[in-house]
C-alpha cells in the first residue's frame, strides 16, 4: 500500500470528503456483524418508547463510517495511529429515506518531526454535527 506523504500539505487542506447514505439494511447488518442487536436500532416502537425520534444509527457504525474516507486517503490503515471522537448527536435512520452523513476531512495539525498530520473530521446529519472533536491522527511518509 502506499502512505501519503507529508511534504506538500497544510493546516487547512481538505483530504477527503464523502457522503454515506445509511438504510435500514445497513444497521441490520451491522448488527450482524458487531453483536449490538438493541432494538432501537431496528424497532421503531422501541426507539420512541425511550424517548428518541426513532429507529438510529450506532454509535460505532457513524465512528468507523467517519474515519473510512481518511484511511483511504493515506492508503494504509496500519498509519492511523489514535481517533477519537465525542458522540454528540444521534443519526436518526428513516425506514424509507434512510440518513445521509457527511463528511469532510481536514487537516488540523502538522507535526514535522514525527511527519504526523491530525486530520479533523466534520462528521454531519441533517445539517447538524454528529460527532464532535473527531481527530484522527495519520503517520505519513
């Protein structure tokens, strides 16, 4: 795999941006594959029992689709060396419409002598920010 380099990028750079559209089937599958089979992920009547405006997103799954498009932009994922992230919305997923999420990755930090980059996540449903100080930090050569 080949790593980005360095030389060439500025606090301000935007690396990456996409736009993921969640369904239904795709928290159905995420469950599968994670083991999170809470029902306010798949039950509508369970979600708003509870007080939420319906069926969401997991937390993980809007975590792991955030930090995608970076991993593709630095072209290996052995160079992402912390992330993190404070979940501060939910991403309510429609039965019929499903949930887009955006997000646009920029950099945040360089650090010369390691040849790091802090990548800042902008992490978006429905206009608002789902996911607040998401940072990824990147290795690069």
């Amino acid at each position: 795999m080949s790593i980005t380099h360095y030389d060439g990028l500025a606090v301000g750079d935007v690396v990456a941006e996409r736009r993921v559209t969640l369904t239904r089937d795709s928290l159905v599958r995420y469950a599968g594959a994670s083991g999170d089979f809470n029902p306010i992920h798949y039950r509508d009547d369970v979600a708003t029992s509870v007080g939420l405006p319906g069926v969401l997103a997991h937390g993980m799954l809007t975590m792991g689709l955030a930090v995608q498009p970076v991993v593709d932009w630095v072209g290996d994922p052995a160079a992402v060396s912390d992330y993190q992230v404070r979940f501060t919305r939910p991403v309510p997923v429609d039965a019929a419409a499903g949930a887009e999420v955006f997000i646009v990755a920029k950099v945040g930090q360089l650090d010369a002598e390691a040849r790091e980059a802090r990548i800042d996540l902008t992490v978006s449903f429905d206009g608002a920010t789902v996911l607040g100080k998401a940072q990824v930090r990147v290795r690069l050569a």
